[in-house]
C-alpha cells in the first residue's frame, strides 16, 4: 500500500480546484523552491495522475480532484445512527482492495479499504478492473460471516441493491437497472461492478470480503477503460460527483441491507430486484465454466437464482454465471 506525502496532498488540494498555477506560486505555498514543485509534480504524474505543463505558465490538473479523505467520510456518516464501527483503510496506491483486505489478519471487526488507484484491481471472472487514480471509487468492505455458508445465496445480488440504494440517495438511479447477478448498467453500459470472496475460517466462520467498483467521474468519452461498454456517473449526470459522500453513503447502505440480509436472507429483497431486474423477460445467453445456456430469463427466485428457460421449455436454476442479453 503506498501513501501520498503530506506534502503531495497540499499540492493536489491546491492544484484540485482545476486553474492553471505557476511554479512560484505553487513553491511559495508549500515553502519549497520551483525545482523541488517540478520533482513533486513529475512523481505525481508517475502515478498517472494528469497534470499538464503550460509553458510560461504552470501546472494544471486536466480534470477538477476531490482526494479521499478519511474525515470527510466519517463526518457525512455522522449523518446516519450506524451500529457498525470499523477500521478504515486509505491507500493512494494499492494492488487491489479486496486483495489488501485479505491480506490482513482475520479479525472479527469490521474494516473498509479504499484507494485513489489500483494497480491490479480484480473483476470476476479474473477480469482485469482498470482503477485509475482519483476517478472513481475502488471499495472493499470485510466482515465475519457467523451463519452458514449457505445462507450467503443472493448476497451479490442484495449488495448491488444496496449500491443502487446509495446512488438514490444522490438522485441518480433514473435508469439504472441490475443485471444478474450484481452489475449496474445504464444503457446497456456497465456502471459499477461486485466482486465478492469468501475465505472459511479454523473455527468455523468465515470472512466476506466485498468489492465495489463504481465508475464515478472518468469520461467515457475521453477515456478508453475497457474493451467492453462502460459509463460513468459523470457520464449520467454531466457533473463531478463527490466520492467521499458517495463512499459514506455507500457505506451507510451497505451495513443496512447487510443486516437485513443477515435477518431475512435475499427473500426480503426479491421484489426490490425484480423491480429493476433488466434481464426479466429477455432472451439471454449465460457462460458458465460447463457451457454456454441459451434461453429467456424469468426473474430470480427465493435464492437470488437467476431463473432461465431453455429453447425446450426446462427451466434452469442458476447460482453464477456470465449473463449477457443475446443477439437479436
Ligand atoms: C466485476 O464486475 O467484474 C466486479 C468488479 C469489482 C471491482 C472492485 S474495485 C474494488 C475491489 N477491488 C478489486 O480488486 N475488485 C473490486
């Protein structure tokens, strides 16, 4: 996990509001000479981080920058009465969340990672999740699990009601739907992403590790993420959007549905899905590792199963795959 210097912060939160800054400026701010803003500015660039040099002139973020800030998060979660505490883990740079949160040892509280970049965020699938610095949200939340295993059926799909829950929150879910079991689409584009683990423990519980990925304030215009369609919520709603609301809202989402879940497993959820379920009724192809499913998608069942019926009328139950809509 790497950090940005308190030094590097102050520039970025001075560089943040998106105006062009000359380096004598930007040196006599910080207290440090014009060559030492060229080296900071140029280990930040390394990052990925896009600052331009006008010549004659000085340094400019292409894009405006809100960093993550822990107090920030904490303050907005005020706003909520919640029963979970947890430690909080923020990384400028980390491999991926999920794997940091693995990484330390097992413990029955609650702990959060997020980071401005990952160098190797993880999909499902083992699909790559391109992370770059200070655009969207990168998000993992690890908690025991004490019921069993089993009872863990339709968790994916409860967090991304969760995760649609928090973007109300923001006003923006006109036209968001899910696509079984736990993307965000809007337009058919995907939006955000779920990749969950789960380790057994000696003694018989289990940690969840829960990774969120929200694509947040990249361009899909400006910028190539994946060869597959994606948006944005800059994308849906034309502004910059505040990662650090948006993490403690999530956040706040998140241990609510989590403990309903725990109550009431994903029965109490099914209509909420089916509300906004994108596949019902489609003609739909699913990739699973015995082969490929064809057929029309019927809603999902008690279970959080998608429900799928073939070309000759069986119905199929299924607890993963890759579903997509099939070619007309
Ligand atoms: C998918 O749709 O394939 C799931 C994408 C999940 C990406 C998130 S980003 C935060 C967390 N850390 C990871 O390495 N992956 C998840």
């Amino acid at each position: 996990m790497k950090q940005l210097s308190p030094l590097q912060i102050k520039l970025l939160e001075r560089l943040g509001d998106g105006k062009c800054h000359s380096g004598n400026d930007l040196g006599e701010f910080l207290q440090i000479t014009r060559t030492a803003i060229w080296k900071q500015i140029s280990q930040l660039t390394a990052w990925g981080i896009l600052i331009k040099r006008i010549p004659q002139r000085g340094y400019q973020l292409l894009t405006p920058l809100i960093l993550l800030n822990e107090n920030q998060i904490r303050s907005r979660l005020n706003d909520y009465s919640l029963s979970t505490a947890f430690d909080f883990h923020l990384a400028a740079e980390v491999d991926s969340t999920n794997s940091y949160l693995k990484s330390l040892p097992s413990a029955p509280s609650t702990a959060i990672c997020c980071a401005e970049k990952q160098t190797q965020g993880r999909g499902r699938f083992g699909r790559q999740w391109s992370s770059p610095f200070g655009d969207n949200v990168y998000f993992s939340m690890r908690c025991e699990w004490t019921q069993c295993l089993s009872q863990l059926s339709g968790l994916s799909l409860v967090v991304s009601l969760a995760l649609l829950h928090c973007l109300k929150r923001h006003q923006i879910d006109d036209g968001i739907g899910v696509k079984w079991p736990n993307d965000l689409l809007w337009q058919n584009k995907k939006l955000a992403g779920v990749l969950i683990e789960v380790s057994a423990e000696s003694h018989g519980n289990a940690q969840l590790i829960i990774g969120i990925g929200i694509n947040v304030n990249s361009s899909s215009e400006k910028q190539q993420l994946s060869d597959k369609p994606w948006c944005s919520l800059y994308d849906i709603t034309g502004r910059y959007v505040d990662r650090n609301r948006l993490i403690a809202d999530l956040i706040a989402s998140l241990i609510q549905y989590l403990e309903q879940f725990k109550e009431e497993g994903f029965h109490g959820f099914r209509q909420q899905w089916l509300d906004v379920d994108l596949l019902k009724g489609q003609a739909i192809t699913v990739s699973q590792p015995a082969g490929v499913l064809l057929g029309r998608a019927f809603g999902v069942n008690d279970a959080g199963q998608l429900c799928l019926m073939d070309e000759e009328g069986r119905m199929h139950y299924l607890s993963s795959g890759d579903a997509s809509l099939s070619a007309m």
